[in-house]
C-alpha cells in the first residue's frame, strides 16, 4: 500500500519565519550598503547592481509568499516597510547633495505616515490588516526608476528623469487615495 500522504499547504496567517518575510527583511537592510555604495563615485556598478537586488526582492517576495501559500499578517506590514526604508534613507541621502527634489522625499515621507497610522489604529481596534494596494507597488517601481535615474544623471535621459518623477509622483497620490479611502471604509464599520 502506498503512502497517499498530500503536501500540506502553509496557510497560517500568524506565520512569522517565512522565506518571503526574510527577502523583504533583508531588503530593508539593502539601504546600507547602497548609501555606502554612493558615496565611493567610483562604485557605480556596485550601487546600480544593489538598487538591481533591491528591486528584484520586492517582486520576489510577493511571488514566494503567494507561491508558497505564505502570505502573512507580518509580510503584509513587513514588505511596504522595507520598501520604505529602502526608498526614504536613498532619497534622503541624495537631498542632503542636492541630487533629488526634497519636496518628492516630503511628500514620500508625509503619504507613508498617514497611511502608517491608521494601518496601526485599524489593525489594535478592528483586527483588519492592510494590504499592498497595486497603485501603491506601481509607486514603488516608479519611486526606485526615478531614484536610480537620478542617482546615475546622464544628460540625455533628463526627459525619462523628469517623467519618472512625476508618475512616481502621480501613483503615490492615486495609491494614498485609495488607502485613504480604504480607511475610511473600515473606519464606518467601527
């Protein structure tokens, strides 16, 4: 007789130790090297092929944790935080040498606290955990395209720079909208 033993299929929410939540853990700690990176010019390679893994394990995680039916309460939390980190410490490193607009990083940092605090208040009152938005990932990749473009300026490319920042712009104003408005939802149901 056989043995008809199935693979179980991890679908436990509460799950902490995941190899998505460890890319998306680990991504967070790519800020580090990549401002090192930056500020060695003669790096440039290094720093380009860091932003490259960095961007990479953003799209990874999300396929392992759903590949892999791991998709948790965490890494719902833990990947829109490391992309954050990543994408806050870069842009603020190139403000403080007057290589990327302050006003994008002001307005980075004012969309991700205002959807940050209210994540936290509907996650301790209602037990509803938010999730990525696809305007939001879209943001993202925008966000990273426009920060690489500007950390590596080549002068024809000042049109692709310049509409990189503003769709960037434009998908983080679209995705706080619909954060915005999920809170809202959720918030009529308290």
């Amino acid at each position: 007789m056989g043995d008809h033993t199935s693979k179980v299929k991890i679908t436990d929410p509460e799950r902490i130790l995941t190899v998505a939540n460890f890319i998306s853990l680990m991504r967070a700690f790519m800020a580090v090297p990549i401002i090192y990176s930056l500020r060695v010019p003669e790096w440039k390679m290094i720093t380009f092929i860091l932003i490259v893994i960095a961007v990479a394990s953003d799209a990874l995680d999300g396929f392992f944790a759903r590949r892999a039916h791991e998709v948790t309460h965490i890494g719902k939390w833990l990947d829109p935080i490391a992309d954050f980190i990543v994408v806050i410490t870069v842009s603020f490193y190139l403000v403080l040498f007057n290589r990327f607009p302050a006003w994008f990083f002001i307005v980075y940092l004012i969309r991700y606290l205002t959807i940050a605090i209210p994540a936290v208040y509907l996650i301790n009152h209602t037990q509803f955990v938010m999730s990525s938005n696809r305007y939001g990932k879209w943001a993202i990749g925008f966000s990273a395209l426009t920060i690489t473009l500007h950390i590596f300026q080549v002068p024809y490319l000042d049109w692709l720079r310049l509409l990189s920042l503003w769709g960037a712009f434009s998908l983080l104003v679209i995705s706080w909208l619909v954060y915005l408005k999920t809170f809202f939802d959720q918030l009529k149901h308290l």
